[in-house]
C-alpha cells in the first residue's frame, strides 16, 4: 500500500502548486494528478455540482489505487470534503485560506482575502472566519476571471493586470497587511502581485502546510513510502495539457484522458 500512488485532484491546474509543495517535500513518492480542467472553474457551481465533480475525481483516483487523496482546491475543500471524508475509505487532506496566519500576525488589523465565489460563501469559509477573524477587518473578494485566464494560459496578461487592480483596491483602501490567496491557482499570480502591492503586503498561501499535513498523515497510517527509486508521477488532464505543461516548466509526465 505504502508503494501506491498520492492522488491530487483540482478543477485544472491550479492544484499543481500544491502537488510542487508536496513532492519537494516528500520526493520519494509516486503520484497521481488530475487536472479537471474541463469542468473549470468550479467557484460559480452549486454545491451540489461541486460534490459530483468531487466525486467523479475522488473514484477515479481509487480507481488508480491512490492511498490517499489531496483536495488540491479550496472550493472543493469547502463544499465537499465532509461528504468524501464520511464516504470514501482513504485519507483526505483538504486546503483551506490560511485566514488563522493572517488574523494572528496584522498590525493593521485588516486583511484580504481572494478566493472563488464557491469558497467565500461556503459554510466552512464562514467558520474559520468566525473563529479567527474577530476585531479585524476582513475584505473578501472574489477572483472573478483569474482562473479562466490561467487555464487558457493567459496568466501575464493585461486583461490579468486589469483584474488584480480592480480586486486589490478595496484591499489597499482599508490598509491591508496580509494578502491571503485562498484558491490554488493563485500562488502563480505571486510574481506579478509582488509587483503591485506595496512592499509591507505579505502575500500568504496554504500550500506548505498542506505539504507537511499531507506527511504527517502518510506517517500516523503507516503509508509512507520508503523507496529511494525515482518516482511515478502521472498529470492528467481534460483539458489542454500543453497548458499543464507549460505551468510545470516540461518537467513530467503529462496526458491527456477524457473523465
Ligand atoms: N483551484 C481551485 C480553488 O482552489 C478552484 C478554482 C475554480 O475552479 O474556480 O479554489
């Protein structure tokens, strides 16, 4: 079991800054990525559509004998992990905005968030807020278009610019201080807000926790593999792989496979 593959899906190929988080970290694994990129995005769905998708994704990964499965995308996450967890026989790992971080370390005592519609209005997204966001001012924003960009490999784009200026202002009105990126597509726009935001903005994502959760739980199941041989790992996508590609500098293995 240790020797089977880490699934990973995502609605494209946003999770894929996840999946580089965790096969720095844990380099000896083999793994499985599925890029849902047909379906993307899945911030404007239903709920109920967002389960299904999670579902097709989370069968097919254990179709593929995955031994555990990473959730490589907030609005999945928020909309859909309780019912995999309560339904599906593997481990789950989920990511999350890292509201926490950001509430716990602001001097200015407002910070912004950027995710999809289907996070921020997600019960989950209203918990975590509750609980740690009290006294401070959180501006949320949806990043309506970001992720339709990127899957179209448009990410150093002007109509990109465009979109980050207009979200980013309220966030500069009200003095932000962390930027929290709550949707996995969003640690590539990381060079070009570098670029925009004042230097004191620190820009946070979820992605090395993610990393070291996913270690952890391999460690307490007993799952973690511990062969020194070169890996397997296998991308799929539904969409354009060139694009897959391209936002993985050539590096593996990618195809194309209709789900
Ligand atoms: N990458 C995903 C997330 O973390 C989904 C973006 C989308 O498909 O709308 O939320």
């Amino acid at each position: 079991m240790s020797n089977s593959p880490i699934g990973i899906f995502d609605s494209g190929i946003g999770g894929t800054s996840i999946f580089k988080e965790i096969y720095t970290l844990l380099p000896y694994e083999n793994y499985i990525y599925l890029a849902d990129s047909k379906n993307a995005p899945y911030g404007n769905k239903s709920e109920a559509e967002i389960l299904q998708l999670g579902i097709k994704n989370t069968e097919l990964l254990l179709n593929k004998n995955s031994k555990i499965i990473v959730v490589a995308c907030n609005t999945a996450t928020t909309n859909a992990i309780s019912y995999l967890r309560a339904n599906y026989d593997v481990p789950f790992i989920g990511i999350e905005p890292a509201i926490k971080p950001a509430a716990l370390n602001t001097q200015t005592k407002a910070i912004g968030i950027l995710a999809t519609k289907g996070t921020l209005s997600s019960h989950l997204f209203y918990k975590t807020t509750d609980l740690y966001a009290n006294g401070i001012t959180v501006i949320e924003q949806v990043g309506e278009g970001i992720v339709p960009l990127i899957e179209s490999g448009m990410l150093y784009s002007s109509e990109m610019q465009d979109l980050l200026k207009t979200y980013l202002k309220p966030m500069l009105k009200h003095n932000i201080d962390y930027l929290v990126l709550g949707c996995t597509h969003y640690p590539y726009l990381i060079p070009i807000l570098s670029e925009m935001l004042p230097k004191h903005v620190k820009i946070i994502d979820s992605g090395l926790a993610v990393a070291k959760q996913t270690k952890a739980i391999l460690i307490n199941n007993d799952l973690l593999n511990h062969n020194t041989k070169p890996p397997s790992i296998k991308l799929y996508s539904n969409g354009d792989t060139e694009v897959l590609n391209t936002i993985m500098n050539h590096k593996f293995e990618t195809y194309y496979l209709d789900f």
